[in-house]
C-alpha cells in the first residue's frame, strides 16, 4: 500500500542526523554532507560534533529520494528493523558520499573512513513512517 506525502503531513516525526568533525575536517563541508541528508535542517556543532534536529515529512525528502534512486530501499528497511526500539530507530550513512549529495548506506562504522553520519528517526507511528521512506511509489 502506497503513502501519500500528504498522508503524513500531520504525523509527528523527529530527524536527528549526527557525526563527529575530525580535525583535519573543515566543519563548513561536514555541514554541507548533513543539509545534503537532512531536508531543512539547521546543524550545530556541539562537543566536537555537528548536529541537526528537525521535524516533519519533509526533512526525510532527501534520503527517500537517494535510496530510491540507489535501489537500496530493502537494505534500509532492513537496518531500520535491526535498529528499531520502540519509537525510535536510526541507520547510517556514508559521510564523503553525503558531501556529494549521495545517500550512500552503511552498516557498521568502519564503512566511512572519516566517521559515518548518524541518522535517527523518532514517531509514535513509526511503521507507516518507514513504509513510506522505503516505499517505491
């Protein structure tokens, strides 16, 4: 069953992505790769990392878009599951691929030489959240 962008306008959906700025990093790129992620996020640098909190549909617009495009939606769904507590879940992502505007997934740490992004995904109707991020339609 297919979803309608404006049948989760009204959901209440939180989108924290996160990473940690290496020193040998510019903060001003490593943003880029979390507004790259992120649909209308402002990050922040807080204890060495930069974080983004943002709410609603729309700041998911951009990983739906590059997870379809990649065809990576069953290995998302995937991740989403093994991760899942509750209303809660979160999956990462490939930091460098990021900067290029790619949405590139990983599933351990180590699959992103400079430190993956984090991505976490909080609603109280989290299974119709990820049917549509993963959805094909």
């Amino acid at each position: 069953m297919s979803r309608k962008i404006d049948d989760l306008q009204d959901e209440n959906i939180e989108l924290k992505v996160e990473t940690v700025v290496k020193p040998s990093e510019d903060p001003e790129k490593v943003k880029k790769c979390l507004l790259n992620v992120a649909n209308g996020c402002h990050p922040i640098i807080k204890n060495g990392c930069l974080v983004a909190t943002c709410t609603g549909i729309l700041s998911l617009h951009h990983i739906r878009v590059g997870v379809r495009s990649k065809s990576s939606s069953a290995v998302l769904r995937k991740l989403l599951e093994w991760n899942r507590k509750d209303n809660l879940t979160w999956f990462l992502l490939n930091k460098q691929a990021a900067y290029s505007g790619v949405i590139s997934l990983a599933e351990h740490n180590e699959e992103s030489p400079l430190g993956p992004i984090r991505v976490t995904i909080t609603s109280d109707n989290l299974d119709r959240i990820i049917e549509w991020l993963v959805s094909s339609r």
